[in-house]
C-alpha cells in the first residue's frame, strides 16, 4: 500500500533559521499520525509544506502517492492553526464555498449531516459573526471535511475546545478514520498524542527526535520510571543517587531512574521516611519522554 | 479556471451584497458630478442685493455712458419678466465721483475703506488716456477694485459698456456719428461645427452639426470619469479586503484549498464583475436620464468595446497592484499607508486629461496614453474626442497594457503568495525584491 504520505529528506530555511531539517518520514494510509513538539520546532511549517502552502528548499513530498501539488490537493482536507471564517457570510454558504472548491460531491446533504452531527442545524442561515467561538471551531472542521477527503491534516484541532466539544472533534476523527481516511494532527495534548494516535511524530529544532507507536517509543526509553504516591509529596523524596530526575505531578511524582539504577533503593528510602500510597515501576509517560527532549534540563544539556 | 470562477462569485455576491455597495453606487457619481451640480445650484442662488459701484472718470467721457447702460440692464435683468415682484438679480447702482487729480491714491484709499465698511461693491478708474493707451503706461488702464475683482460678474459686465463708449469717442474723434451705423457694436459668437460629411448611399451632402462645449468636453469627460470610477469602484476594495482575510486568519483555510494565484485572479475576477454592474447602472441610468431631457449624446458605438477592453484590464492591473498590497498589510494602518501607492498611477490621468483633451494629437498625450498604467483611462478619452487619432495607436496601447497586465499579474501572485502568510511588518524594499525573485 502507498503511504498517504511520504517526506524524504526534506529541508526547509526562513532566511537563517532552519525550521525543518533533513526530515523524513512516511504516513502510512489509514492511520492517525500524531505531531508533537514545542512552540516552534517546525510543526506547522511542516504540515505547510505536506499542503503545498510552502515549498521545500531541497528534499521531495509526495501526497497520495503522487508530488506535491495538483489533483490530489482534492482530496486533502486542511485545517490550519490559525484559523477564521468570512463573518458576513452565513454558515451554509461558507461551507458550500469550501465544498465546491474542493469539488465536493453532494455538498447539501453532507453539509446536512455534519451540521445535524455538531447540532448546528439551525444556524446553516445564520451568519458566522452570530457563532460563539466552540461552534465557529465546528463549522471550520466541517469545512476541511465535507468533501470527503482521503487525508486530513488537523493543525491543533482541539486547541480552546471544552471537553464536549474535543469529545465531539474526537469521535468524528475516529469514525472518518474507520472510513479509511488517513489523519494527521499536530497538538500539544500528550494525552490526544498517547490515546487517539497510531503514530506519534516528534520535531524539535527541526529535526525528527520521535517516530513509532508509542509503545516502540516508550521500549526505547524502558521500565526506567517509577511512579509514587507518597505523604509529604515530592519534598519526601529523598536525594538519591539512582534518580535522574522527578517529575511532579502534584498528587503523583515520577521518579526518573538513571541507566540500570534500582527501583528496590528508592522504594527502600521511601519507606523508612514517609507513607507510600502507591509505588509503580512502569514505562515513562509522553509526556516525561517530551520533557526529557525538550524541557528546561535537556536545553542546559543542549546548550552545554 | 473552476475554481477561479469560485472566488470570483463569493468575491462578487459578497461585494455587491454589502449596503456599502449601494451607497457607493449612489453616492460616488454625486460627488463626481456633484462640483457640476453645486456650481449650477449656487448660479440660480444669486446674492440679490443691490450693488453700490463708484466711477472714477478720468476722461469725463464715460462713466455718462456707464451709467445709461446700467440703467437699462437694471430695466431689464432685475426682474423676473412674468412675475415683476420677484427680483432675480441685483441692481448695479453706479454712482460717478469726481476724480482728485491731485491726490489720486488719496481718493482712492477712501473709496477703498467704504468698499471694506460695506457702503460700496467696488470701484472703477477709467485712467486718462484710455482712448489712445500708450505701452507701460497705466494712464491707459481700466482697473476695477473690490474685495474680490477676479471671479466678479459686474467686472465681466462692465467690459462691453466701458468698450463700446470708448470705440464710440474714438469714431467721434474722426468725424463719424456712432448712431449712423446700425448694428456697430452687435457682437457675434462663432459657432463651432462639425464637418460636412457626403453620405455614401445616396450621395446627398449631410449638413454639419454644432459642436459645441458639450461634446467637445462632456463626452470625454464622461468617459474617463466612468472609467476611474468603475476601477476604484472594483479594485481598490481589493486592498481591504485581502488585509482582512490576512488578519482575520482566513487566508490558510482558503490557501488549503486552491493556489495563491487561483485565490487572487478569483478576487480580480469578482472586481470586474462588481465594475461592470456599476457600469451597466450608471450607463442605463446615463441614457434614460439624456433621452428623458432629449439630448441625443451622441457616443460613437466603436468606442464601447475599446472601454470595455481597456477597463478590464485595467482592473487585472490594479486589482493585482491591490490585493498584492494588501497581502502585505498586517492592521488598517498599514492598508492606509499602503493605498495612495497602490492607486496613484491610476490617479495621475485624472491631472492630466485636460491638455491631452485640449490637444489629443500632440506629443505629449499621445506618450502619455502610450504608458500602460494610463492607456487604460487616457486612450478611450483621446479616441472620444473629435480628433481621429492614428489607428494604431489603440492597438499599441492595448498590447502595451496586456504586457504590463501580464507582468503585474505575475508579479503581483509572487508577492501575494509569501505575503498572505508572513507575518510581522511589512517588508522592505530589498526583501520584496527577493520574494519577487525567488518566487
């Protein structure tokens, strides 16, 4: 089977700044790609580059098997991070707008449904200046799928949804991926990345840091997390030698083992100063793998 | 093309829906016409009030004369002929002074004073010699003096009595009596007419036409009016509007969906379609409005499609010049500083259409409705007057404003394509000249 989508090498430069770098990977058809990374690593630009928006300075894209650009941008459905809709225009004319430039089949009766779906049935006459902010997000992610697309690309499709909302956002993404449509989403959610993504995708300073299920990710960082729950929170842990870091939680601490450190010592430590609650050696968290890349102990080790 | 064509009906539905369409559509012409239509107005609003003018007769032989003249203008012109109550102008009271000629500009800084207290309009010095006026001598002269003596009736009034009675003495002078000769100062206009055609067909001689201020004027003027007006009316909206898709984050839902250069021919597209509504208004309300008061403007049919042509393009050239510009706009103040640049080379005609209507054939009009940016509002005017300018010129121009189009168009996407996106200040010179470059 092709890949929907399939990145070779590709670079990309604002004037000095190397957004992406020498990046590869491949989507394969029918799955949900997860795109994580901090505030700038190159996401968005990117997901640009997979819409044709930006072209890459050297290295190939190829989209539904085919180079960029041409016929099979139809059936790309895109929905940017920065997003907003014509105000003047009513709620059906705008999505029959974005329908027919994607020359959407039936555009009325999927306008219909997905309306029916996101119960904004009674606003199809309304204007979309009249939307709150939750059903103006609704009716942009209607936009980039009333034509049927074979591939969505999904630029923090959750970002500023309460949780009824992304819950709505969500089912529908499952379900058009149980139609065979490939998805891919960049978001800052681990939780999104870890439950709902195949494929989880990382991009740091424009390099690929991450790629693989998020079980093959987790096998390359190992039992190496201890997860506790003990009175007195993390000032009851103790300095110890084995620890490589603590991640806090609050109620819940992860404990970073350093390479082949034992668990037996901490929990041993634990016990003689405070009430353990709970004590569970487990595979680290995306969340902590993002950290460990990209957080403020990675940069010094980066900078160093 | 398809997708084109979308843009362009959203662009167009969305553009003509608005009230400020209508309003625009109304109001624009108003103020194009609405000098014409003060002027008229405030002419019918004469100040009636009587007005007080001194004569200050250094000959002696005159102001009698001005004031006999006056006298019958008075007689007739004050009022209304049907309705002898209703007065329709002012009466000019002349009154003659004796001329000090020892302290001349005594005299005349007191009549001064009494023009500023009110007490008189003007007044008028009728210098010593102005029978026989020498060179560099201002004992010839006639001055008028008032508040305001350039743009005054009674000064243009003046000129015939004051001339007439100095011909009168000067024919007195060699013996002969003004009053023997019927008609002496009986002045004719000359009418300016057209030329004697001959008909082909049946060989009869068609009688020339009275062309007058009208259509030497009017014809051209209404022609490159329409044309402005329909540009700015589709083009420069474009300006706006693309600042607002830019800063409203529209522009990367729609760029999901087609090329920058589909989305932006779509936008010049829906230009054109708004301006040829306006001009199918404003040109079916033109001629029912001259065939409702029976004046038959007579339009040479070749002209139409070369407007047409030319005002399309004309459109493709600013409305990419406009949407490029806009891209570049991050808030409404970028979009001012960026909108008379962007209009100005369609603005220059509009100071020039003057002489190169005067003289259609000279160097200078026919260079200047040779460049791209102008051919469009300047040939069409040159070809409405009642000149035959070469035949070729037309078609030059119309080459030189596709190639100019086609360069513009292209240069215009390039920009428009990295601009929609970029964020941050508008970027220079150089940087605008890589982006160019680079595409």
């Amino acid at each position: 089977m092709t890949p929907a989508v399939e990145l070779c090498g590709v670079t990309k430069s604002f004037q000095q700044l190397k957004a992406v770098n020498d990046l590869s990977l491949t989507v394969p058809e029918g799955s949900i790609y997860g795109f994580i990374g901090p505030n700038g690593s190159g996401k968005t630009t990117t997901l640009r580059m997979i819409m044709n928006i930006f072209y890459p300075d050297s290295g190939s894209i190829r989209v539904l098997g085919r180079e960029n650009g041409g016929p099979c941008m139809e059936q790309v459905g895109y929905l940017p991070e920065e997003r907003g809709l014509y105000k003047k225009m009513k709620v059906g004319e705008i999505l029959e707008f974005y329908g027919n430039l994607k020359r959407a089949q039936n555009v009325r009766a999927e306008m219909k449904s997905w309306l029916k779906r996101f119960e904004l049935s009674s606003w199809a006459d309304k204007k979309v200046e009249t939307l709150s902010k939750g059903m103006s997000q609704k009716v942009q992610f209607i936009s980039a799928v009333i034509f049927r697309p074979r591939l969505l690309i999904l630029d923090e499709p959750f970002s500023g949804l309460d949780p009824v909302n992304a819950e709505g956002i969500k089912s529908a993404i499952l379900d058009l991926r149980s139609q065979g449509v490939t998805v891919i989403l960049s978001t800052h959610d681990m939780s999104v990345a870890e439950t709902l993504c195949d494929y989880i995708f990382m991009i740091f300073r424009g390099r690929k840091v991450l790629d693989g299920t998020l079980h093959s990710i987790q096998d390359q960082y190992g039992d190496d997390t201890v997860r506790v729950q003990v009175d007195g929170g993390k000032a009851a842990i103790p300095d110890l030698d084995v620890i490589e870091g603590i991640n806090d939680y609050g109620q819940v601490q992860e404990i970073h083992l350093k390479r082949g450190g034992d668990p037996q010592i901490i929990l041993k430590a634990l016990l003689d100063r405070t009430r353990v609650r709970s004590f569970e050696l487990t595979r680290p968290s995306l969340h902590d793998i993002f950290l460990r890349i990209a957080g403020p102990q990675a940069k010094e080790n980066h900078h160093a | 093309m398809r997708k084109i064509w979308i843009v362009a009906r959203r662009e167009y539905l969305a553009a003509v829906k608005t009230k400020g369409f209508l309003i625009g559509l109304i109001i624009a012409p108003l103020m194009m016409s609405g000098g014409i239509i003060a002027i008229a107005t405030l002419r019918d609003q004469v100040d009636t009030k009587d007005k007080k003018i001194a004569i200050v007769d250094h000959t002696g032989k005159v102001a009698d004369a001005l004031l006999a003249g006056a006298a019958e203008r008075n007689a007739r012109e004050v009022y209304d002929e049907t309705n002898k109550k209703k007065k329709i102008n002012p009466a000019y009271l002349l009154e003659k002074i004796n001329p000090e000629t020892g302290s001349a500009d005594r005299q005349y800084l007191a009549l001064s004073d009494r023009v500023r207290q009110g007490d008189l309009h003007a007044f008028l010095v009728i210098g010593p010699e102005v029978f026989h006026p020498v060179k560099d001598k201002p004992e010839g002269n006639v001055s008028y003096h008032a508040k305001n003596p350039g743009l005054d009736d009674i000064r243009r009034w003046l000129g015939n009595p004051v001339n007439d009675q100095i011909r009168r003495v000067r024919l007195a002078e060699v013996g002969i009596d003004a009053t023997q000769v019927k008609d002496l100062f009986q002045w004719r206009p000359i009418d300016g007419m057209g030329l004697v055609e001959l008909n082909p067909k049946d060989g009869t001689i068609r009688k020339a036409e009275p062309r007058g201020e009208l259509t030497a004027i009017g014809l051209p003027m209404a022609v490159m009016f329409l044309s402005f007006l329909l540009l700015m009316m589709g083009a420069s909206p474009l300006l706006n509007a693309v600042m607002e898709e830019k800063n409203q984050r529209i522009a990367e839902v729609v760029l999901g969906s087609l090329r920058p250069f589909e989305w932006m021919m779509g936008k010049v597209a829906g230009a054109i379609g708004v301006s040829l509504t306006g001009m199918a208004v404003y040109l079916s309300l033109g001629f029912s409005a001259l065939s409702n008061m029976g004046t038959a403007l007579d339009v040479p049919t070749f002209l139409v499609p070369w407007i047409l042509v030319y005002l399309v393009l004309n459109i493709c050239m600013f409305g990419s010049i406009m949407a490029s510009l806009g891209s570049l706009c991050n808030d409404i103040k970028d979009a001012q500083n960026l909108t008379l640049p962007g209009i100005l080379p369609a603005i220059i005609p509009m100071f020039i259409w003057l002489p190169v209507v005067k003289q259609p054939l000279s160097t200078f009009a026919t260079v200047a409705s040779l460049i791209p940016f102008f051919t469009p509002i300047l040939m069409p005017l040159r070809m409405s007057t009642m000149e035959s300018i070469p035949a070729w010129q037309p078609w030059v121009g119309l080459a030189g404003v596709i190639a100019a189009t086609l360069g513009v168009v292209w240069v215009g996407a390039r920009i428009f394509r990295i601009g929609i996106l970029a964020q941050g200040k508008i970027p220079s010179f150089p940087e605008l000249v890589r982006w160019i470059a680079r595409g």
